[in-house]
C-alpha cells in the first residue's frame, strides 16, 4: 500500500515549527508566553500568526492523512487473516484427506486379513501377520512419497561432509527444474557401502505430489551436462522391481524386433506410438 502519510511530511513540519521558533527568539514551544508574544511588533506578529495558521492545517492534513493510512492498514489486516484463516482450512482439508487415504488403505489390508480368518475359522492367523498386513500398508503410503536416484556419486571417505548427499540431491532437484524445496525432504542411502559401485540415492518427501512431480521432470537431467548420467525412478517394492525388470527386458525384445517402431512402458504394460 501507497502510505499518504510519511515521515518525510513530519519531518517538514517539525522543521517549520523550528524555523517559527528561532523567529521569536524561543528555543522550545514550552517557553512561549504572553510577555514573550508581547514583545513582537504588529506586523511580526501578523506574519507568525500565518505561519501558524498553516502550520495547524498542515498538522492537521497530516493527522486526516494518518488515520485514513491507518484504517486502510486495518481493512488489509482482517484481509490478510482472512486469507490466512482460508488457507489453514485448506491446509487441513488436504491432511484430512491424505490421512483418510492412509487409513482406507490400512482398511482394505485388515478386511483382506478378517476375510481370510472367517473363510480359515479353524486356523489361527498370528498376530504377525496382522502387523504384516498393516506394516505392507504403510510402506506402500510411504513408497509413492519416495523416489529413487542411480548414478548419485556417494562421498568420498576422506569427505567430512556429512550433509553431501542431501546437498546433492537438492542440486539435482534444482536441475531437474523442480520448485524450490523448504528442505523437508529425507535421502538415504540403499544397501551395504561397496566400494566397487555407487549405492541409490532414496529421497522421501512429505507429499507424494512433490515426488511424482520429480519424476515428471527428470528428464531435463538428460541435458545437463553434470547430471545427464542420473535418471530417478519410482520407489518400487521388491515384487514391483521384479514385475518392471521383465517389462524392461520385454521392452528390449521389441525393439530389436521392429527397430522402426517407438515402444515405451506405460501403466505396467508397453505401449507403442505406431
């Protein structure tokens, strides 16, 4: 907002008052009196009294301009409340969604479990399994807010820096064109330390929007000339990772068969254009 009021125009003012002060011989408005107006001629007189005459509208100009300055603040205050009211409820109508997801999830794997109990009444399914079915539910939530990056180069063993591969995978974040994170991501590393490979790079977020936005956008690492060897893929279960090696390998297939032809994998299956 365009403030009217500013500190330049009290700065004016007190200025004139100064000037009308040293006029009369007064070093603060305090010490004005009637024997010290007194002592002013006609026409001095005269002349101050304009002065201070503009100087009350000016004051008062000034203090107009302030409290209309001040009631604008205000209305834009409740506004912005307003919008920040608007905004939390939004906040917590995604939670309750992505909780309610979590738990319709968790559902359906205990109704999986409670079918198998009445169809088996005369066999016992063991509390592990039931913690089983409800871990699988978890893990699943947590896989599609999670991808996985190959070719992310681990530091070196002489390297101190214990926040390397966060700031890595930030960087190739950034590459990729994702927006700017506020750092709430998590990056582990997959498997044993083995010196004669590099280990993926797992990246959690807290939306799994965030991490499918990351792979729609992986592509632009092809590009780069200090990233084009990094590619980033789904967090996959092991069966998944199984499922998906057959599909690569039948991908392959294809394409020695019909060169001419663009085959890629889709939705679990392969897809041509042709």
């Amino acid at each position: 907002m365009d403030l009217k009021f500013n500190l330049h125009q009290l700065h004016e003012f007190e200025d004139c008052v100064k000037v009308f002060l040293r006029s009369i011989n007064v070093k603060d408005v305090n010490d004005i009196s009637k024997t010290c107006l007194k002592q002013i001629h006609k026409d001095p007189l005269v002349e101050h009294t304009l002065k201070l005459t503009k100087l009350l509208k000016s004051s008062h100009e000034m203090l107009k301009s302030a409290a209309a300055d001040l009631d604008t603040l205000k209305c834009e205050q409740l506004r912005n409340q307003s919008k920040i009211i608007q905004v939390q409820e939004e906040l917590n109508d995604k939670k309750s969604v992505q909780l309610d997801s979590v738990q319709k999830t968790v559902d359906e794997k205990l109704t999986t479990w409670s079918s198998v109990v009445a169809k088996n009444s005369e066999k016992k399914v063991v509390q592990k399994e039931m913690r089983r079915a409800v871990k699988m539910a978890i893990n699943e939530q947590d896989r599609e807010r999670s991808v996985v990056m190959f070719n992310a180069k681990e530091r070196e063993i002489t390297d101190l820096n214990e926040h390397h591969d966060g700031e890595l995978a930030y960087k190739i974040m950034q590459r990729a064109g994702l927006p700017e994170q506020d750092g709430t991501f998590n990056c582990e590393r997959i498997g044993a330390p083995d010196s004669s490979r590099c280990r993926p790079l797992k990246i959690s977020f807290s939306s799994k929007f965030t991490a499918f936005d990351l792979l729609l956008k992986s592509k632009n690492l092809k590009d780069d000339d200090q990233f084009k060897n990094i590619f980033i893929v789904p967090d996959r279960s092991r069966e998944e990772r199984a499922e998906h090696k057959k599909l690569v390998e039948q991908l392959k297939a294809k394409r020695v068969e019909n060169p001419d032809k663009k085959f890629y994998i889709y939705h679990k299956s392969i897809r041509s254009n042709n």
